[in-house]
C-alpha cells in the first residue's frame, strides 16, 4: 500500500487496523481476515463506523457471539491453548481484507473524500459477500439495507458541508458526519440516500427509537399537550410557542408530544410524524461569509417543505432573531423562516422564556403573528411532587439508591422555601439529583471492584508498552509483554466475575440528605433548614435574651412576628418580618439585629448594615437599585442586590432611617408592601425570606432624659421619672409626626427600646467579663469580678447618651490592662484564683486563698 495513501487514513481508521492485528495476534492467528475487522472497528469508539453500527444495535458483545457461531473464533479466553507452543509470525492482512481496504479508498475518491475514514471501510464492508449478514442481524431486526443507507447518508452529509469538514481539519468527531475531514467540490454528489441531509445533520430526531429511550416520562401537562396538538392541527397558523420560566418543563411538553406520536395516541393528521429538534448553533458553526448561513438554512427548509411529515422544533426560539447574520449580511433566520411559516408550508414548534419572547418576539409583529402563544405555567407544589414520583426510579437506577417518599416532598418544599430564584420542576430535580449523586459519591467501593479497576489500569499500561514495542520493531520484547497479558487477562476473568456476584443494596436516600444539598446550593446553613420551627422559636427567645440584655419585651414582640410567619398565618408576599427599633444609643438595638442573624439563620455573615446616613440625596437611590441604563456605574454591583441574591435569609438593618432621602422610602415601601424588589436591569429581588430591621433617633432626647433621671432615682435621687408608659406614648406620637402613614402601616412591629437600668448594665458587665475569663481559664486561672468592682465600671463606664458602649472601654481600661501587666510580671499564674475588686476607685487584684 502506497505511502501517500495510508497518510491520508483518519486516527481512528488507523486505530481500527491496529486493533484488528492485535486481535489476530492475541488468537495466535496468522491471518487478518474481514471479520477481525468488523470487530475491531465496533469497538473504535468515537468513529463513525462505530456510531452507525451502534444505531443498528450491532455491539461488539453480538460481533462476538457471531463470530463464535459462525466461524468459530472464541474472543473469550483469547488464547488458543493448542497452539501456544507453536511460534507464530506477525499477522498479515488476508487478500480480501487488502481488497477491503482498497475498496474503502476507492469510495473516498469517488467522492472527492480527502481522507479515508471508517465509514468507508464499513460500508466495503458491507459489500462484502463473505460476511453472514442476514445472520448477524437477524437477532436485532435490522436489515442490511438500514446500514447500507445511514451510511450513504453519512458520506453525502460530508460532500453537502464542505465548510463544516474543514473546520475539523484531518481529525475526527463523535458525531456522524464529521469524521473525514473532507474539502470536496458539491457537484460530484449525485445521489442522494437520504430524503433529508440537512435535517438529519443538524437536528435531533425526538421520534427516533434511539432517541425515546433516552428521554425521561412526562408526568402531568396533559392540558398543555392537548393545547399543543390542536395548534399543530390547524389548517394555519399552525405553530405554537411555548411561554414559560426557565425550568418549567417547555422541552418536556415536546418530548411529550414525540412520545404520544411514537405510542399513536395522537388524531390522524399527527400519525407518524417526526418532530425534529434543530440545533441552531451547530449550523452557525463555520460560517463566516456571506451566504453560508443562508444557503444551509435554505435547505433545511426546503427539505422539511418537500417532507410534510416533518414537525420542526426550536429551542431557544428567540436565538432565531440576529442568528446567521455577518458583516455586510441583512438576513437572519427569523427573516428567513417567515415566508415559510406564512404560507404554512413548514409546522414549527417554538419555547423561550417570558422575557426573551417580549424582547425579540413581540417586538417583530410579522414574526410575531406566525406563532400561537402556549403559556406554561409553574407547576403546584403537589404536582411537582407526582413530577418526582414518576422520575425518581430512573434517577434510583442512576444513582444506585432509593428516595424516601418523605424526600421526594421534601425536595419539593424545601426548594421552593430556600431557591425562591429558579423554577419547579427543574430546582426540585436538581436537588433529587445531586442528593443521589452525593450519596453515590460517598458510597465505599467494594474490594472487588478496586481490584478490577487496578487490574484493568495495568492491562492498559502493558497494552501501550506492547504497541510501542512492536512500532520500534522490538518484536521480542513485544512477545513478552504478550505473554504477560495473557496471565494479566486471567486474572481480569476472575475479577469480573467477582463483581458480577456483588449485591450491594441501594443507599437510602432521606430528608437529611436533601437538606443538606438545599444547604450548600442555597448558601442557608443546615442547622436553620433542619431544625423544626416550634423547637426554633422557642429556642431563639431564650438564646436572644442571653446576649440581649434588658430588652425582654422587644424580643419578645420579635420572636412573635417571626413564629407567626413560620406558622404561615401571615401574608407569604411581605418579609418574614419587619421591625423599626427606637431607642437611645447603646441599649440593644443593632445588638439585636446582629444576634437575630447569627441565632436565627446561624450565620454571622447573614446580617447586611446599611447607613441610611448615606442616602441624604434624592440621586442616591441608585446606590439602593442600582445606576439607570446609559448613567456611569450602571453595571456596578449594588450591595444590597449582591448580598440578598447571595444569601436570601438575611437580616437586613437600616441604620437611623430617618437620615434617608424621602424617595428611598418608597423603595422601602415596595419590599415590606411585596416582598421584592425591582433593580435597574429588570432583576427581581425576593426579600420574602428576609429579616429587616430599622432603627431610628427619633424621641432620642425623651429617652435620654428619663435614662438620666432613672439612673439618678436609682442612686438615690428625689427626682420624679416619667413612667416609661407615658414616654413611649410620646416617642411614636414624634414618629407618626415624622415619617408617613402608609410607610409606618407596614412596618410589622414598632418597638421602643428602655433605657438600661443599673441590674442590666451589671448583666451586661459579667456578659462581656464572661469573655476575659474563658481566656483566663485556658491558662488554668481562675477570676472572679466582685459587686464592688461592678458598680464602679458601671459608674465610670455609664453615660445616658451613650448607653452600655462605654462598658467595654472602662472594662479595657480597668480590667484587661490590670490582667495582662499581673500576667507579663509572673504575679499570676497557672493554677491561681484570683478576684477583681474596687478599692479608693480603682480596681484591684486580689489572689484568693
């Protein structure tokens, strides 16, 4: 065989030879005939020759069984233990496999095929009168005559897209049609085996049996097929559009349809059509000059034209406005498309979402009128659940596991309550699926199966070690590779068949698992989704009021607001809640917003401060929704967009309120009245999940006031107090005054924050000396702070205006730099007690005995 010719075979053609002399040379046979090159090339993955025997149902496992039967060749053992002390030469190529190979290189040339590709070799092949092949297909009910014509379909596809062919230079792809490489003139293609080239390259038959058995059941949607198949069955107008979110199963509505025109359960103007889906990038890929686009759009239409029995189907329906145009170009494939739909010669089936169709559909009428709107609506909860019913057993098989029916609910509710953001069915199946993936994942492997995979890793080293020594012409090192596979080969017998009695039962599925997948999609941590409300609440009141000090009532009132809308008596469009903190500074007010957050949703990251002192100006509403289309900053992140985006359960606090711009309250208006919220590109932020929380200075000078006479008259003033009663009545009278009615009439809760008293500055005091001592107790000593020592940080550190924030400066002052000097100077050490006491106004160490 000529140099310039074997050059001009592809890889896997290449691969396909090589195969079959290691076949022959593994049976100890002398001779290469056809049918070790029928085998070796079945088993050429990724080739085209492959491909068009799998879609045929021909395997390597049935090439086996035939060549068992037929001719006598084992593939089993591989070794023929008669013969093994015969020395064997290098295996040659029978004359009618040379004719073969000839014959395949004929078939290119007739077509101006610049390479030599499996798909010639399989159709010499099937030429071939010596091959059984009424028996060979006889068990998969497939003539030789569907072979025959796939692959003149192939070989035509090749010579119709020359663009496509260069475009994969001298390689070779998976998908049929792209495995020569070939640069050939159009007009030598003068047959044609396939009714519609075009179609069948750069679409997906939905109908096909190879394709159904891919396809997941439809479940539910019962209307919206009905809905579909009346469109279709209109005399014009006769193509429909599905409308709906991302995720609401438009695909799976026409993988219906193909399924109910597959079973016949469709009128007879349905029967046996094929609904092909079009893949649109695949016929934009190459094209880069005027007119490729077009010509192959030109057609795909006019095949599916002289084709009636065709029903084609658009994903993505608005990637036809702006498709296939180039410089100096002035048509797309929605203009291109239009006279065809108009005068009905084509049925097209279309899905894109809500927002695209209005944005390209809508805005071309003539477009637009060629098409009858299907709406697709969100699946109930209850439906989604039948959804994940019917799906889960293909997902059990997959995954080797089993969902509980109490998961199947729980992905349901736990994936509308935490990814408010995607669609059901689709969040919902997400969850089902990467719960089984993850449980898969954790799942230990048995030793019988590591040991297969070890063994199979190292016959693919020693198969890679014999190829390179027979390319170096080390032909005996080659025969002892040789002879090390074949024990290797025993050893991979044995290991199947080990695994083959492995019954490993499926790993259960629960709503713990779901939980936790929920968990790391959402960003909400597990502690929050898992725990049951009634338990949640009751535990929060109590965990707030340890690190909240004197505010009992205003937690209590919080606690409230949230355990109703866990309940789910309150509006599900508002926030979970919504609170206006009033208060002197100092008294817990930010305290309570931070410890919410991290009680709450367990997160310290899930509270977001904003300085509403920041939003004075009118023009500064754009830091809150973001910059306006064409003003500077547009395409800046907005923090509070960012953040509620990435975390949903958050507490979010707006700092003295009353600072605002008054425009900013009528953003405000819109998330407590809706719960979302509308930013500048049109995104929708969903606060229904959120906490928020507003403080305000309003009536601070009332507050302050009565925190200045209730200290004094606690100290043994005779000063008289205004009871706290009367004070909070005139503190929301000021902030009726202030702010509107309808923004107050929203707000969930207003709560006044009292002024500290001495009892509660002294818990705040063994709250924050709590800290020093846990420190102190890691070196083995142990402290105590004395009443004494309290009452003067709570003289020095108190100031009505400032509330409890000069405690922790006094306890620096007095306490921790008193410590740490007694620490440095060895005056304590591991194992002392020791106390903290006031003495002539000042604080003292004092060892215990």
């Amino acid at each position: 065989m000529q140099p310039d010719i074997l050059q001009r075979f592809t890889t896997h053609l290449r691969s396909t030879l090589s195969r079959s002399i290691d076949l022959a040379w593994e049976l100890k046979h002398q001779e290469i005939s056809p049918s070790f090159l029928l085998y070796s090339l079945a088993q050429q993955e990724g080739s085209i020759g492959a491909e068009v025997l799998r879609n045929c149902n021909v395997s390597p496992d049935l090439l086996s069984e035939y060549l068992s039967t037929s001719e006598g060749i084992s593939l089993d053992g591989k070794t023929d233990k008669e013969n093994t002390d015969v020395v064997f030469l290098w295996p040659e190529f029978t004359s009618e496999t040379k004719q073969l190979i000839q014959r395949a290189a004929t078939l290119a040339m007739d077509r101006h095929h610049q390479y030599i590709g499996t798909e010639h070799l399989l159709f010499a092949l099937v030429e071939h009168s010596e091959l059984d092949w009424s028996e060979l297909l006889r068990s998969v009910d497939e003539s030789l005559e569907t072979i025959r014509q796939q692959l003149l379909n192939v070989m035509n596809s090749n010579t119709k897209y020359t663009s496509i062919q260069a475009l994969y230079g001298n390689g070779q792809s998976t998908r049929l049609g792209k495995d020569t490489g070939a640069n050939i003139d159009e007009s030598t293609d003068n047959e044609s085996s396939s009714e519609t080239p075009a179609l069948d390259y750069f679409g997906t038959d939905l109908t096909a049996s190879g394709t159904q058995s891919q396809l997941d059941p439809v479940i539910g949607r019962a209307d919206e097929i009905e809905r579909l198949i009346h469109i279709l069955s209109r005399r014009t107008k006769n193509n429909p559009v599905l409308i709906g979110e991302a995720g609401v199963g438009k695909t799976a509505i026409v993988e219906g349809l193909a399924r109910r025109i597959v079973a016949g359960d469709v009128p007879d103007i349905l029967l046996h059509k094929r609904v092909v889906a079009l893949d649109l990038s695949l016929m934009i890929a190459g094209t880069m000059y005027r007119g490729e686009f077009e010509s192959r759009i030109k057609q795909l239409i006019d095949e599916v034209r002289q084709n009636t029995d065709i029903i084609l189907f658009v994903d993505e329906l608005h990637t036809l406005v702006g498709a296939g145009t180039v410089q100096g170009g002035s048509m797309d494939a929605a203009n291109i498309l239009k006279p065809a739909l108009a005068k009905g010669h084509i049925r097209c089936i279309g899905a894109t979402t809500s927002d695209e169709y209005r944005k390209f559909i809508e805005a071309d009428p003539a477009l637009d009128r060629r098409f009858q709107s299907i709406r697709v609506n969100e699946p109930t909860e209850q439906e989604a659940v039948e959804i994940l019913q019917g799906l889960s057993e293909f997902y059990e098989d997959f995954h080797y596991v089993k969902f509980t029916p109490e998961a199947l609910t729980a992905a349901v509710d736990l994936a509308v309550r935490f990814l408010p953001e995607q669609r059901l069915p689709d969040k919902a199946i997400d969850l089902l699926d990467e719960a089984g993936a993850k449980a898969r994942v954790q799942r230990k492997v048995p030793a019988a199966l590591k040991t297969l995979d070890a063994l199979s890793r190292e016959a693919v080293g020693l198969r890679r070690q014999k190829e390179t020594a027979v390319r170096n012409e080390r032909y005996q090192t080659a025969v002892e590779i040789k002879a090390k596979e074949t024990k290797l080969e025993k050893k991979l017998v044995t290991a199947r068949a080990q695994v083959k009695k492995l019954k490993l039962p499926k790993t259960p599925v629960t709503i713990d698992d779901i939980a936790r997948v929920v968990a790391s999609v959402s960003g909400v941590p597990y502690s929050y989704i898992a725990a049951k409300p009634e338990k949640r609440f009751v535990e929060l009141a109590s965990e707030l009021k340890k690190v909240v000090i004197g505010q009992d009532t205003a937690v209590d009132a919080v606690c409230a607001v949230l355990r109703r809308s866990a309940a789910g008596l309150s509006s599900g469009q508002r926030p979970l809640g919504s609170f206006l903190f009033l208060g002197p500074s100092g008294v817990g007010k930010t305290e309570l917003a931070k410890k919410l957050a991290e009680t709450h949703f367990g997160d310290n990251d899930a509270l977001l401060r904003i300085d509403m002192s920041e939003f004075s100006e009118s023009f500064t509403v754009s830091k809150m929704v973001g910059a306006p289309a064409g003003y500077v900053g547009y395409n800046d992140t907005v923090k509070l967009a960012d953040h509620i985006r990435r975390k949903p359960y958050s507490v979010v606090l707006f700092d003295e309120i009353e600072k605002a711009h008054p425009d900013i309250f009528n953003v405000l208006l819109q998330i407590l009245d809706e719960g979302k919220l509308t930013d500048s590109s049109g995104r929708e932020l969903n606060f229904r999940h959120s906490v928020l929380v507003l403080t305000s200075n309003i009536g601070i000078d009332l507050l302050t006031k009565q925190a200045e006479l209730g200290f004094d008259l606690a100290e043994g003033s005779t000063s008289s107090i205004m009871p706290f009663d009367e004070v909070k009545a005139a503190v929301l009278q000021d902030l009726q005054a202030t702010f509107p009615q309808e923004f107050l009439s929203r707000i969930d809760k207003q709560l006044v924050f009292e002024p500290l008293s001495e009892k509660s500055l002294s818990s705040i005091i063994d709250l924050q000396f709590s800290e020093i001592a846990a420190q102190l107790e890691r070196m083995n000593i142990s402290v105590r702070l004395q009443s004494s020592a309290k009452k003067l940080i709570v003289k020095e550190g108190y100031e009505p205006d400032q509330g409890a924030r000069g405690l922790r400066r006094v306890l620096t002052d007095q306490v921790e730099n008193l410590l740490a000097e007694k620490l440095l100077s060895k005056k304590i050490s591991s194992g002392d007690h020791v106390s903290l006491a006031a003495v002539n106004g000042k604080v003292v160490v004092k060892k215990d005995k």
